[in-house]
C-alpha cells in the first residue's frame, strides 16, 4: 500500500512512495502531527540505503 509520498511531485520523493515507512514530506503538517503525537521528526537528508527501503522489498 502506497503511503503519503504517492502524491508527491518530487522525482525523489516519489520513488519512496511504496516504501513500508510512514513517510512524511517536510512541512507544516509533519511539524503539527510530530507536536500532536509528541514525537521527535526524523530527517532523511536523502540518502537511499536504509533498511527498510531496500532489504525488505527485495
């Protein structure tokens, strides 16, 4: 199942889209969902190698 990048107009971000990660572009909505939850925001500064982006999928 897609997550929230399948709309994203970014090449980059948008290749992301199917990843099993709740992902999130940067902007008001992720600060205000990371303040609601009172969660910490984790920054990809993207770079393409993390676990779940690749090992899982294939």
């Amino acid at each position: 199942m897609p997550n929230r990048l399948v709309s994203a107009t970014s090449p980059y971000l948008f290749q992301h889209a199917e990843n099993p990660v709740d992902w999130w572009e940067w902007g008001p909505e992720a600060f205000a969902e990371a303040r609601r939850r009172n969660v910490p925001i984790l920054l990809s500064v993207g770079y393409a190698a993390c676990h779940w982006c690749h090992e899982v999928q294939g």
